[in-house]
C-alpha cells in the first residue's frame, strides 16, 4: 500500500509542469545591437546615429556592414546587418537591414516521434529620417518591418517605429523616444507585443590633443514592465585607433539580457573596421561581432 | 507366366509388409534375383515404377520438412541425401500438402509424415524400398499401387459415360456391361441408318465402324450427292451407337465392337438431311431399307414450337396433338419396316440379319405429352431419363413412349475428332438403336425379324428403374433384353441357417448358380409364415407369408450371403424357407422349410464410456460420446430435451454413435437436465437423465504489469507471454488481441499467446493488450515501446510547441537535470532543475512564451546538450 501510495506521488510529481517564465515579447530581435562599435559599449544606442536618426545631422554620415555570430551559447543565430546614415544638409537618412540564420532544428511530433527538419530564419528592414530643427536640437523616426519564419506553416511578422527627440550642447548629448513601438503579433487567440520601451540616451565626447573619449549610456523602460540599460566608453587616438568597453543590463523581462561587452576598432581615411565581444552572460557571451563602415 | 507370377507376389510381399518397421521384425532384404528376372518382375508390378510413399517419424519430420517445403532434395540428413544420390531422387514432398486450416487435424493424424519419393526409373522398386527403409527416420516404406476403374474397355472417357455403366448408383444405367462381356460387342453385319446430320465418318473413334458416301452407303439428302458433311449432332448418335470401343481413343459406343481384339462393331450408315436447305427425310429414311440397313435411328421430329418462342403455346400444344406422321415419311417408315433386310418380294435376303426393320425415334424435348412423328404406332418411340433415375425435364411423355433411355449429360463423338455431352432425346434414341444393334447382332440371322428385336427391347426394358410417373416406358435394359425370355431359375438352396434375433430372423446361405447361363442367382426370396410353406407358389405366396427379397449383386456362385425378415411377431414359432430367381424372375424351388421362434422385445440401450462429471467452465466444451442401439435392431426414434440452448445432440459418423456437447458459454450460469429418451418400433423405451453445469465465468484480470520498454537501435526483438501479464481465473485460456498508436515504430506478431516485437523505426508508440474471454469479458493493459537514437541523449517534443514542452533523457528511472530555456535575443525564460526519464518526460508549459525561436540547454550527467525549440 504504501508502495502504491508512492508511485501516486511520483506520478503526480512528474506529471505536473514547470513553468516557463512569461516572456511575452514578440520578434525581440528586433533589439539586438548589430553594430561592432556600440555592441561593444554594452549596446547603448540611444545617441547613436546608426539607430537614432535625428543624431545624424550632428553627426555626419556611417555606413557600415557587420557579421555577427549572435548568442552561441543560447539561440545562436548567424547575422548579416547593414547599418547606415547620410546626412543631407539639415536631414538625415538612415536604412537599417538584418537576416539571421537560426539553427536548423528537428521537429517531433506530440509523441516525440521525428516529424523532419526545418531552419527558421527572421529579417528586419527599415528606413529613418532625421531633421535638425535648430543647431542644438533634432528629431528623427525610423519606420521597421520585422518578421520571423519558424516553421514550414508559421511565420509572423510586425511594423514598428522609433521616434527621438535629440538635444546637443557642446560635448554633451542627450535623447529621449520610444522604441519599437508597433502592431501586435499573433498567435492563436493570443496577441504579444513588439519590445517597446520609452529610451533615454546621453553621451558625451571628450578630446584631449589626439586622444579622445566618448562616454554614452542608455536608458529602456519596456512597456512590458522590463528594465534595460547599457553604459560604455570608447578611447580614440587620432581617430584611428578605438578601444571600447561597456555592460548591457536586462531585467528578466527586457529583450536582452546582462552582458559585458569590449571591443576595438580601427579607422583611416573614413573605413573603420570594428570588433566586438560580450561576455558575462549564460546566453550572449561570446557574440562576436565584425563590422565594416565608411564615415563620411 | 507362372514365374512371373510368382516374382510378383515376391515384390508385393516384400514392398508392402517388408519394409514396414515394427518392433518384431526388421528389414528385409529383397531376395537377389537376376537383372533380367526384375525386369521382368517390375515390369507386371502391381506398383507404378519410380514412386514411393514413405512415413516418417516425428523427429525426422521437422529436420527435414522446411528443407523439402522449398522444393529441395537436399536436407539436413545425411543420410537422406546420400539416397538421394544413389537413387536419383528427383522430388520428395509430402503426400498430404500443407491444408491451410485443416493442417491442425492433418498433423494430429499424423499425415503430415508421409512423403512421396519419385526416383529414377532404373532403380527396381525393391532396391529403393530397401534403401529408403535402412534409412534412420523413415518407419514405412509402401509402392504407389496401380489403379485401375474397373472398366471393361480402354477408352479413357468411358468412366465419364454414366449411361453405359453408372459407377456413382450401380444400375442406374442401361446395364450394356453384362453384354459386352457374355454375349457381342457389336457386329460388322448389322447396318444402323443414321437419319440425322451428317456423320463424320473418318472420325478418330468412328473410322472403322461407319460407311463411306456412296451408292451403297452414305447419302447427302440435302444435296442429293454422297459428300456427307459432318454434323455434331449426327456424330453425336453415330458415337453413342458405334464409336469404335477398346481403341485407347475418346469414349464408347454401344455396339461398337472391340478394337483391341480385332473385332469391328456394327456399322453406320450417314443419312443425312440436315445441313444447308435440308434433305427429304422420307427418302433418308427408305435409302437404309434399301442399302443393307435393318435399324433407322431417328433424332428428330415435327418443329412443334411454330413462333420458336422456346415454349409451347396452347395452341401449339393442340396442333401437336394433332399433327401425326403421313405421306412421304409415314410411307418411308411403313417401308423400311418392311422391307429392310429383305428382297423385293419381302423375303429376308440370305447376308440379312433380320427379316424387317426397326425405326427408332426420339420423342422429342418439348415436355409436352405429344411427339409427332414418333408416335407412330410402328415406331420405337423413346423418351429421356438422367443419370437420378428421374426423366429429363424436357422429355416428351405419354403411352406412345415404348422405351426410356438415357439422354442428360450424354458423352459422345462431335465433328473434327473431338468429343462433348449433349442433351435431349436425340441422345436417348441411339442408345436404343445400339442396344437394338447389339440384338442384332448376337441373335440376328436367318428367321430373326423385326417383331422379335421390338419385343426383346420393349419387353426386356426394365420397369421398376424410374418413378412410376415418369410416363416414359420401361427403362432401356441391355441386359434384360438378352435374357428376355428365357427360364433359367437357379439352383435350390438346400442348406442354410436361421436364426432368431428378436422378432426378426436372420438368413445365411450360399450363392446358387443358374444352370443355363452359369451365372449366380439375382436374388433370393425369403419367406416366413406361421402357416405351412409347402405349398407355396413363390411367385405369388399369397396372404400371411412375410417375405424379404435379397439382391445378390455382385457376389458369385458360393459366396456366402445373408438376409433378414423383419417386423415378424415376438416370441412366436414361423416357418421359414428360401428360392432364388434369375434375371426374369423365373425361381427355384423352394429351400427345405425350418421352423423358427422369434424371441421377445429387448429395450434400445443408451450407452457411454465417459465417467466424468458435467461440470462445464465458461470458455470450456464438453462432448460425450454416447452409443445408442436397439440390440433387436429395431428401428428406434430419440426423443432429446436440452435442459438449454447450451446442450446439444447429434449424430455422430459411426454407427449409433451420438455426441452430447455441452457448450460452457450457451446459456446462463446454473444447474441443467438434459434427457435422452429412446423408443423402438415397438414402443418399448429406454431413457437416461444428464445433469450438468453450466459453471460461473470470471472475467480475466492484469496479473503483472508489463514494464515500458527502451530501445536504441532498430530491429532489436522482444518477446512477451502475454498469459504471463493476463489472466483468466477460469484457467481460459484468452483470446489477446493488440493495438499500437505509431505502428511504424514497432512490428507486433502474435502467434498464440506469445507476442514478438520488431523495433523498426525511432519514435515512440503505445501498445494496448486486450485478453478477451469466451464470453468477452476483457482486461487490458498498455506499455510504451520508445527506439531512441543512441546520439540523442535529450529529446523535447513537440517541436514547434504551443503550450507544453516535454523533455525527456535517456535514462530509465526519472533523473534530475538542468536546463535553461532562452529566447532568440538571449532572453533566458526558464532556468532550473527538472527531473525526468525516458517515459517520464518533464513538462515546461512554454504557453505564455510568445512565438518565437528559443534556445533549450540540457545538463545532465555533466554533459551539456543543447536544441533549438519553436514556439508557435
């Protein structure tokens, strides 16, 4: 009897589920930093003219590309990103674009039996116009279409938008906005939400002869009751010469998580070369990421 | 031919009882004998060469019969196949094939271990015999006998001419045999007129008895020339008339002669006047009167079915009845009876056979009790009968019928040599005529006339052969008309015993001879008064004279014979006395008279050898066997009372044998009486009450689970005795039956009890054992089946997932392991410890996880392994 009454308990025990955390935050790619130059500062964007479009016009133009082997120690991803802004005149375009490769996985049916194979990949598109109101203020919106292939018959998509407002004195830099602000995905009956979050961004440049320093920091509210934040610093010699470190924070319900990141990067005659690395973290360290631009 | 007799009887012996292992004698060796002697020896073997049947043991049975089921000669006896060599052993199979769902009863009867060799011819039976008895394993070695089915000519179809010689109801046929063998086969001087379609005269089985066109022989009536063209149903009467008996070919005909002695038969003539615009058939008729032919066979008549609807209106019927024979034909056939066989002023030419003619016609097939022209005064009319005894649906009938025949499924010649049966009085007719040509042909010659051939045939026709109401003449006897006439009572019976059984009496005697003919008595009549018999007139032994007839059939002279009289009264004195009768009913004198008492009524017995009790389970049958008889005799009538639909009585094969069976599942649980109560004739009764059980079912019940069970790699095996995991308390013996979720996981083949397992694929499936009893009551059970790849240490499914991700390991008892969930921005979801197993999945319900691609991480065992996951 007793023996019966154990192999109940068991039973029960292993019948029950765990529970996966909520984390109800569709396509949160869309927020992974994909430049080598601010993945290294610990992602911050928020001034970043590559993100923040209403940064270009004090900033001038960057187009770069970046391959970026994301995540191998969780949901490894293989990345191809293209970043870029022009500045013209008062106003600034940007154009954002990323495909990544996810790892081909096997499908099971409900009772484990192999059902094939399938490799899911996502993308995000976007364009971004900036315009310098007076000399020290700016505004700039990014316009995304980001969409997600997870299996032969599942595939989601969504429209999102940022939207910045930018103030610049001397050194000093200052943003605030919202972003990926957009449409719902669908599941089922059930709908979940873009990453959105309200962004703070502040950075400030300071040189001494052929060294310079940036220092940056960024600030994410996510709608979804999730904390994000990253501060980082780059050292510049000539500018040609870039050494850059930073930590990325996320709370359990912000899209990425906590990181340390460093990087390094080389510039001459406008083509920079950057390299990033994060660390410190169970699921994105060791993310590299290599980037080729050309600021003009 | 005495030796040859003698080295026969030699082989015989030494293949039928010298090869026969028992424990008293061993094998013996076929006496040496010259080669030359053998040959001879085999040669007049009653054994076909090159064959022998063997038994073999058990034991030796299973070594070799997988190896010969595959059509080899080459075994897992070394032994054997060693003979095999020596012998030139070219097929060795089993006797009994495989019987499909009576191969249980073919083995439990042992059938299965007989085998036949076929070997080189060269090899003597007796050395093959011997070889194959020396060899260990085989017990029986017997030759493979020659057949033979009985019949008096070679002609390989005549087993198929039921109308000659009935070999399914003996007599029931026109009795020619007796013919054929004491008296003709058929005479070259007697001439048959075939007025039909044409004969094919160069007929392999009719060239030597027909005679060619000519202007003394055949004529085309329909062309007016001596071409005759062959019809069917012309060489279909010449066949059953005269097709050439004895010559190896195709079937018989009735006076067909004999090939094989150098004796031809009697000869047709081709009239014929059917084919293109017809032919004048009175004139067919007269052209055999005046070209040597003393018998016109006739198969055909008036077209009475005018609109040739296939029926007979009424007023059709009433012109049939009115139409009858005149002018041209009714002067043709007044004609060749005549004149046949006889000169111009009637006198019988001197190379004649009969003074006169006889014309035969087939009544016609219309079923209608007319049949214009053969009914015909003059004319030999003849109607139908089937192989049953009954006549022929379609043949016509009534007083003008003189004779019946055979006419249903009738095998003869057809044109371009071949052979087929047909129906109709058309076949009926030549039968006639041939039996007429047979008369003919013993008995014909100076003085014989038509008159004495009708009457022979019509008289010596047999009466009691078909239904009284058949309305289509005696039946056609060949035989009879033979020993129509004559007197030739056989011999008095002078000894014999009687004996008193109840109120019957038991005759026994010998076969007394027919003096004249020498053949055996046809019968005997019994006799039993308890007034004097010595003067009784056999042949009408008047009031208070209880008699029996006993048919001899086929005892011969001396052989001993019984018979009983029946129904007498009990316990009182008769005198009894026997005569003999021949084929006419002419009898002998009376047997010297006994006197005899019958005993008193005995009461039927109801016996068994069963002492059992009738108690019966559930799934269980009982049968007993029970012998019921009436030691008198007497006829009894059963009178059984089941006591429920459970119990019942038959009939078993042996005689008064009975089975009692009791079927343990039909009728409800409870106490029964099952009576038997038997009565004689006589009212005399005997009874016996069965009490039975019909015993409680109990449904079968799960006695041990069945463990679930783990796999890597396909085509691994398991077997279960599936008893051994339910059971029925009754001791039932349960029907299982099985089901699967995924049957491409697993091949499941149940043979009895015993379920063996073929992994096939990697997957997991679910397998459901039902034991079901006689009654269908059920337990079952369900134990998983899961072939894991050997790599795949982790596997979580479904994959995509909705709501709950199941992640199991490879190990057997649940185990803890680490895992870390995370999303494709590197978001971690869940991160823990679970505990799970290989059919002990741990669940992480992912439902509130939007859609996306996730990252899952095992640790287990220090090993790390890590999927990609899709929630959807």
């Amino acid at each position: 009897m007793k023996k019966y009454i154990l192999v109940c308990l068991m039973a029960v025990l292993f019948s029950a589920a765990a529970q996966a955390q909520e984390f109800s935050t569709a396509l949160p790619f869309v927020r992974i930093d994909r430049s080598a130059v601010t993945s290294a500062m610990g992602g911050v964007q928020g001034i970043n003219s590559l993100y923040n479009p209403a940064a270009i016009p004090f900033t001038g133009s960057d187009v770069a590309i970046s391959y970026q082997n994301w995540a191998p120690k969780g949901a490894k991803s293989t990345n191809l990103n293209l970043l870029g802004g022009v500045k013209i005149g008062r106003f600034g375009i940007s154009a954002t674009g990323a495909y990544q490769i996810g790892t081909e996985y096997e499908n099971y049916d409900g009772a484990g039996n192999p059902a094939g194979t399938f490799k899911p990949s996502d993308f995000l598109v976007g364009l971004g116009v900036g315009f310098a109101i007076t000399d020290y203020l700016s505004v700039g919106v990014n316009a995304k279409f980001a969409g997600s292939k997870l299996a032969a018959d599942a595939s989601y998509n969504a429209f999102a938008a940022d939207a910045f407002v930018m103030y610049r004195i001397k050194g000093f830099k200052v943003s605030a906005g919202v972003a990926s602000v957009g449409t719902q995905v669908k599941s089922g009956e059930n709908a979940y939400s873009l990453p959105a979050s309200a962004k703070l961004g502040l950075g400030y440049d300071m040189a001494f002869g052929k060294n310079g320093i940036n220092l940056a920091a960024d600030f994410d509210y996510f709608f979804n009751g999730g904390i994000g934040g990253g501060i980082g610093a780059q050292y510049g010699w000539n500018d040609m010469v870039f050494v850059r470190a930073g930590y990325h924070l996320g709370t359990a319900k912000a899209p990425i998580p906590s990181y340390a990141s460093v990087g390094i990067g080389g510039k001459f005659f406008g083509v920079h070369l950057d390299v990033s690395f994060l660390l410190a973290s169970q699921t994105v360290g060791n993310t590299l990421c290599i980037g080729l631009g050309y600021a003009f | 031919m005495r030796t040859k007799a003698i080295l026969f009887s030699a082989l015989a012996c030494a293949l039928a009882f010298s090869c026969a292992k028992t424990p008293e004698s061993i094998v013996e060796e076929a006496p040496e004998a010259p080669a030359a002697a053998i040959e001879e020896d085999e040669a007049v073997s009653e054994f076909v060469p090159g064959v022998a049947y063997v038994r073999v043991t058990e034991n030796f049975s299973q070594l070799i019969e997988t190896d010969l089921s595959e059509g080899l000669v080459e075994t897992k006896s070394a032994g054997l196949n060693s003979l095999f060599k020596d012998l030139g052993v070219t097929s060795m199979s089993r006797l009994f094939p495989d019987a499909g769902e009576f191969e249980e009863r073919t083995r439990r009867e042992g059938l299965h271990r007989w085998y036949k060799v076929e070997f080189n011819q060269e090899n003597t039976l007796t050395k093959a015999s011997a070889s194959l008895a020396s060899i260990e394993g085989i017990e029986y070695v017997e030759g493979r006998r020659k057949l033979t089915n009985n019949a008096i000519f070679n002609d390989p179809m005549l087993s198929n001419q039921w109308h000659y010689i009935n070999n399914s109801v003996a007599g029931r046929d026109i009795n020619v045999k007796k013919v054929w063998e004491n008296y003709t086969k058929g005479d070259p001087k007697v001439i048959v007129s075939v007025v039909d379609a044409g004969i094919q005269v160069d007929h392999e089985d009719l060239d030597g008895n027909t005679i060619a066109g000519g202007a003394n022989g055949s004529k085309n009536f329909t062309n007016d020339s001596y071409v005759i063209e062959p019809g069917n149903h012309g060489t279909h009467v010449a066949g059953t008339i005269a097709a050439v008996n004895n010559n190896g070919k195709g079937v018989c005909g009735i006076a067909g002669g004999d090939a094989a002695a150098g004796q031809p038969g009697v000869r047709l003539m081709s009239c014929q006047i059917f084919g293109g615009e017809g032919g004048d058939s009175a004139a067919a008729i007269k052209w055999g009167a005046d070209h040597g032919a003393v018998i016109s066979s006739n198969s055909w008549g008036y077209v009475l079915d005018l609109d040739e609807d296939g029926q007979i209106s009424p007023s059709e019927l009433e012109r049939a009845k009115s139409m009858k024979i005149d002018g041209a034909d009714k002067a043709a056939v007044d004609y060749f009876i005549k004149y046949a066989g006889c000169d111009n002023s009637g006198n019988q030419l001197p190379n004649s056979p009969m003074k006169g003619g006889v014309v035969i016609f087939a009544a016609g097939n219309d079923n209608i009790p007319y049949g214009p022209p053969s009914d015909y005064e003059p004319i030999i009319s003849v109607g139908a009968f089937s192989s049953e005894g009954k006549r022929a649906s379609f043949s016509n009938y009534g007083d003008f019928v003189d004779i019946a025949a055979p006419g249903v499924a009738i095998r003869s010649t057809v044109i371009e040599s071949g052979y087929a049966s047909m129906n109709g009085t058309s076949m009926a007719c030549p039968h006639v005529s041939g039996v007429a040509a047979l008369i003919v042909s013993y008995f014909g010659g100076p003085g014989f006339t038509a008159d004495m051939l009708k009457e022979r045939l019509i008289k010596g026709a047999n009466p009691s052969l078909l239904p009284d109401n058949s309305r289509i003449g005696p039946a056609l006897d060949a035989y009879g008309s033979f020993v129509y006439g004559s007197e030739d009572a056989p011999e008095i019976v002078t000894e014999y015993s009687v004996t008193p059984v109840s109120n019957n009496i038991e005759f026994s005697w010998e076969v007394t001879e027919c003096p004249m003919s020498g053949d055996p008595a046809t019968g005997y009549v019994l006799f039993a008064s308890t007034k004097s018999l010595s003067s009784l007139n056999p042949s009408n032994p008047g009031e208070g004279v209880v008699i029996a007839n006993v048919e001899v059939g086929s005892k011969k002279i001396g052989d001993a014979i019984t018979g009983t009289i029946s129904g007498l009264e009990f316990e009182t004195k008769y005198n009894v006395a026997i005569a003999g009768y021949d084929y006419n009913h002419s009898f002998s004198a009376m047997s010297p008279v006994k006197q005899v008492t019958t005993k008193a009524n005995n009461p039927p017995k109801i016996t068994t050898d069963y002492s059992g009790d009738y108690k019966v389970r559930a799934h269980a049958t009982l049968v007993v066997p029970f012998t019921v008889t009436d030691p008198d005799g007497h006829t009894i009538s059963i009178k059984f009372t089941p006591g429920s639909p459970a119990c019942t009585w038959v009939q078993s094969s042996s005689s008064g044998g009975y089975q009692l069976t009791i079927v343990g599942n039909g009728a409800d649980p409870g106490k029964y009486t099952a009576s038997i109560e038997v009565t004689d004739q006589y009212g005399l009764k005997a009874s016996k009450e069965i009490h039975y059980e019909l015993m409680a079912n109990q449904a079968p019940k799960v006695v041990k689970n069945i463990e679930n069970m783990l796999f890597s790699t396909t085509g691994e095996k398991f077997t279960l005795q599936m008893d051994q995991f339910i059971e029925d308390p009754d001791g039932e013996t349960l029907k299982y039956s099985i089901s699967m979720s995924n049957a491409s996981v697993l091949n499941l083949n149940q043979q009895g009890n015993t379920l063996y397992g073929t992994t096939l694929d990697f997957g997991l499936t679910e397998v459901k054992l039902v034991g079901t009893d006689a009654r269908g009551l059920t337990a079952n059970q369900t134990f998983k089946v899961l072939v894991r790849h050997p790599e795949q240490q982790i596997q979580a499914y479904p994959n995509p997932v909705i709501d709950k991700l199941n992640i199991t390991n490879d190990q057997s008892d649940p185990t803890s392991m680490d895992v870390l969930i995370s999303a494709s921005s590197g978001a971690i979801v869940f991160n823990g410890k679970v505990n799970a197993g290989a059919f002990d999945p741990a669940v992480i319900d992912m439902g509130k996880c939007a859609p996306g691609i996730y990252s899952l991480k095992v640790t287990l065992g220090g090993k790390e392994t890590k999927k990609t996951i899709v929630k959807k």
